[in-house]
C-alpha cells in the first residue's frame, strides 16, 4: 500500500520512512504542505500520514482545502500538541484519525492498517478466501493451516489483491500503489511478483486462487468463481 507522508522534522521523516517500508508500504514524503498538496493531487494514496504543523501551508488548512475538492484518501494527522481543542479542529478539518507526538512506530502502523481496512470495508482484521488466511494485523499468511512466508512486497500484492477479491486489478494499479516514487521498476516488474506470489500461494493447492485475466490484468479468486 502506498503512503503520503507529510513531515517537515526530517530526522523523524527518516524514521518513519523505513519503519513504514521494512513493513512493506510504498512511502511517498512532503516536507511542505505545498508539496503535499501537489502530491495528493496527483496520486491516489491509500493513507495520507499529516502533520498539523508545517511550512507554507499548515496540515488542518491543507486538510480543509482537500475535503472541499472531495479528496477521500482518509488521513492520520500527527502533531506535538496535545490540547483537545487542536485534536477537534484536526478531526473536524476531516481527519480520519489523530495521533499525538511523540508516539510508538507500532501505534501508528496499527493505525495505518486499520484505515486501510477502513477503507475497503473490511472490519475483520483476517480475510479469508477460501482456506487461505491473511491476517493484516499480524501481516501472516496461512494455506490450508500452513503458514506461508511472504517478502514484505509478496505480502503487500497479496493484500492488495484481497482488499479487491473477485476484482479484476489492472497491472499499473497494482504497481501505483505498490512502487513509491523513487522506484525505478516499471509495471513489467508485476507479472514477476505475481509469479512468485503463485509458486507460494497456489503451488500444490486446489484450486488456484490468483487469476490472470488476459488482456486486463489479476484477481483474486471469488466465491462465485
């Protein structure tokens, strides 16, 4: 999953930056809320992580302009201030969630991931398609009760393509919200993850659960499938 990450501390942006990737999340960064604003124009996150407190525009004024051009990404907005009255003009700009400074990397993950349930709809920490499990809190995988190991990356198509089970997900969808913008792979890069995702996930077990659609993309398996 891809995030925005809009900080101008940049000893904490780089922290978080590869806490948030030795988890698996593609980690766009604005230092600005200028920058943030051009970004979040012009990809859709799965998660925007604000600060209140930035140069040029501040996050609650940014927030505000986003909701009114009817952004939906839902957005965790962080700041050293912990006065009620600045959590409510935060979650009354539009935030999703609020964390206070200075917090536990593991806090924020749990967050992340709930937002992201959030957004698909999905309550139930474990999908399941039929014996396989995936546990988006734990970020384990499970096959007819066997667990499976996953690349963070693996892990993240994996998850994608459950969040849109029974979907058909095109290739440069998967690689927007798997690739930040530093990676150089191009969309190519995506049949060979899928590849490896099979030998793991389908290898030796009925029936396959990830799906080619030619000329379209992948999908995970559905009921009705």
């Amino acid at each position: 999953m891809r995030i925005l990450l809009v900080e101008d501390h940049r000893p904490l942006v780089r922290a978080l930056r590869q806490g948030l990737e030795e988890e698996g999340f593609a980690v766009d960064e604005a230092l600005d809320g200028e920058e943030a604003d051009f970004k979040a124009n012009s990809v859709e996150y799965d998660v925007i992580v604000l600060d209140v407190m930035l140069p040029k525009i501040d996050g609650v004024t940014l927030l505000q302009r986003w909701r009114k051009k009817g952004l939906k990404t839902h957005v965790l907005m962080l700041t050293a201030r912990d006065a009620l009255e600045d959590k409510v003009k935060g979650l009354d700009a539009g935030a999703d969630d609020y964390l206070t400074k200075p917090f536990e990397l593991e806090e924020l993950l749990a967050r992340i991931r709930a937002l992201i349930r959030r957004r698909h709809q999905v309550k139930d920490p474990v999908i399941r398609v039929f014996d396989l499990e995936i546990d988006t809190a734990a970020r384990s995988v499970k096959r007819a009760g066997q667990s499976i190991h996953l690349t963070p990356r693996e892990y993240g198509l994996l998850e994608f393509l459950a969040f849109h089970r029974g979907r058909v997900v095109t290739r440069s969808m998967i690689w927007e919200h798997l690739y930040d913008e530093h990676d150089e792979s191009t969309s190519n890069v995506v049949d060979v993850y899928i590849r490896y995702l099979r030998n793991k996930i389908d290898k030796g077990f009925d029936p396959p659960l990830i799906l080619t659609r030619w000329g379209e993309g992948y999908q995970l398996r559905g009921d009705d499938q």
